[in-house]
C-alpha cells in the first residue's frame, strides 16, 4: 500500500463518495504551488489513465494516484479529525522535511520547492 487511511478518514470519504456518481474513484496527490513548493490534491475522479495511474483498494475506497507522485507521497497516513469547530483531512507525510503552518504545503528532500508565506 503506498498511503494509509485511518478508519475516520475511511469512514468520511465513503460518506462524501455516496453524494457521487457509480464508478467514482478518490483521488489523492500532489501539485506543484503553496507556501512551501507542494501542495496535496483530493478529490473524486471518474477516469483512470491506466499508464499514469496507481490504483489501490484501500479499505473498501478505490484510490486513484499519479504514478509520478508515489514516492513523494509514499508512507502517507491521511487522517479525519472532528472537532466542536467542524472536521477536516489531516495528512502526515513522512517524506515531508519542511510543512507550512496552514498544513497544506510541504517540502521534500528531492522536491524542494520555494519556501514562502503562509
């Protein structure tokens, strides 16, 4: 498995996919901007692009990655935390070496990326 998902998270995206179509995919990633050079993408997909697509079963959640981010985001846990001000996605990745403080934006050893302000 190249990510985690905690039970929380699975549980909220399986709630968000039954607002979607059939035959929707989450797809979790990275792009290029942010604060620190990285930002991650989330969303749902309809289509997989089988040359430049991984795809995982994880917990029950069809997972859609680019192949080019695998290592960047290889070992990430994606978390859901509920509070008294709402919830929100919390991701822990360990090939980050610099976060910003919004928690959205990252560098990596070999992606350096310009660091910025939040």
């Amino acid at each position: 498995m190249v990510i985690n998902i905690t039970e929380s998270a699975s549980a909220q995206i399986k709630e968000m996919m039954k607002e979607e179509s059939d035959n929707v995919h989450f797809r979790f990633g990275i792009k290029g901007g942010g604060c620190s050079g990285l930002s991650y993408s989330m969303g749902f997909d309809y289509e997989v692009n089988e040359e430049l697509d991984v795809v995982e079963d994880i917990k029950g959640i069809p997972v859609v990655l680019f192949n080019q981010d695998v290592a960047i985001i290889e070992g990430t846990t994606i978390d859901f935390k509920q509070n008294m001000m709402g919830g929100g996605f919390s991701i822990d990745n360990p090939n980050a070496i610099v976060s910003c403080g919004c928690g959205s934006s990252f560098r990596t050893k070999d992606k350096v990326g310009s660091p910025g302000d939040c």
